[in-house]
C-alpha cells in the first residue's frame, strides 16, 4: 500500500491560532487556495480511494482535490481530529499537548496515547484491506502526528510537535 497524507487547507481558526478539535469550521480562501495547489500536486498520481475525514474543513479539502478525478471518498470518523475537550476555541501551548510524555488527563480531551492507538488501529485496518491501493489521506495536524508516530516512532524526547503537516501539505508512506 502506498500511502498518502494531507491535512486540510487552511481556516480562520488556524490563521488566529485556536484550537479546532473537533469543532466544525470551513475553509477560508487561503485554505481553498491551497486545497486547489494540492490538487495540481497529486494530478499525475494515481489514487485508488480517498478517505477523508467528516468535518468541513477535510471535506472540502477532499472535494477540490477530487474535482474531475471522481475517485470514490469514504468519510471515517476514525481520523477526525484529536478531540481537545474545553481547550477548543482557545489558544493553547501545543507544545504540551504534544509531548508524549505529559500524562495528565484535561477534561474530555482525548491523550495523545488515545488518539495514538486510534490511528494505530485505523493504519492496521487500511494496511490489510488496501494493501496493493494507493490511498489519500486528508485529515488533520493532530492525526498527521499521529501517523508519524505509526510510521516513525515515537522520539526520544517524547516533543510530537515536528511531526505535524502544515495545511495540504502532502506526505508519502509506503509499506
């Protein structure tokens, strides 16, 4: 399976640097921009499946990339972004949130241990059911680290932060 992965375009709330979770917001145009330059970029690769997911922002993302592709999306609520509890809507340290290390549990917001092994789950599925498919991605920074971790590891220092995609930027996973 060869994998690709991008994070959706760009919102307000990334230009205002607050936390999105799983809050539902749209791109903006730089964010649409951007999904349309992805499309350019993947235009000679050839995509088996999309499998995007649900929230707006990825949904669009998706369906730029896709415009006269017509290749089939599946919408799994398995790579939704990590869910940050009572931090969504403001402006946090991420660094914290992103150290593997850090075990405290904030109120309703998933670990970075939990939204590691619901990737890691999600990967061993898709890796066995789509093993001879090239597969797109469009997700979300909090699941980009996450796939990182899966393909990568888990760094010394325990810091998730690098390994996070900016908007549409696509990265390339084979196995």
């Amino acid at each position: 399976m060869k994998l690709y992965v991008t994070r959706h375009g760009q919102t307000d709330w990334n230009v205002q640097g607050k936390t999105q979770g799983r809050t539902d917001i749209e791109l903006n145009e730089v964010g649409i921009e951007q999904a349309k330059q992805t499309k350019k970029e993947l235009k000679n690769i050839n995509i088996d499946l999309i499998i995007c997911s649900p929230l707006k922002r990825a949904r669009k993302t998706a369906e730029i990339i896709n415009e006269g592709r017509n290749i089939p999306i599946i919408f799994d609520n398995q790579i939704i972004e990590r869910n940050f509890g009572e931090f969504e809507g403001e402006k946090i340290k991420f660094d914290e949130f992103w150290d593997y290390n850090v075990t405290q549990k904030y109120q309703k917001a998933e670990t970075i241990q939990e939204i590691i092994s619901r990737i890691s789950n999600f990967l061993d599925k898709i890796k066995e059911e789509y093993k001879d498919k090239n597969i797109l991605l469009v997700t979300h920074g909090g699941v980009s680290i996450a796939i990182n971790c899966y393909f990568k590891g888990i760094p010394a220092d325990g810091k998730l932060i690098n390994y996070c995609l900016h908007n549409c930027e696509v990265q390339e996973f084979e196995n």
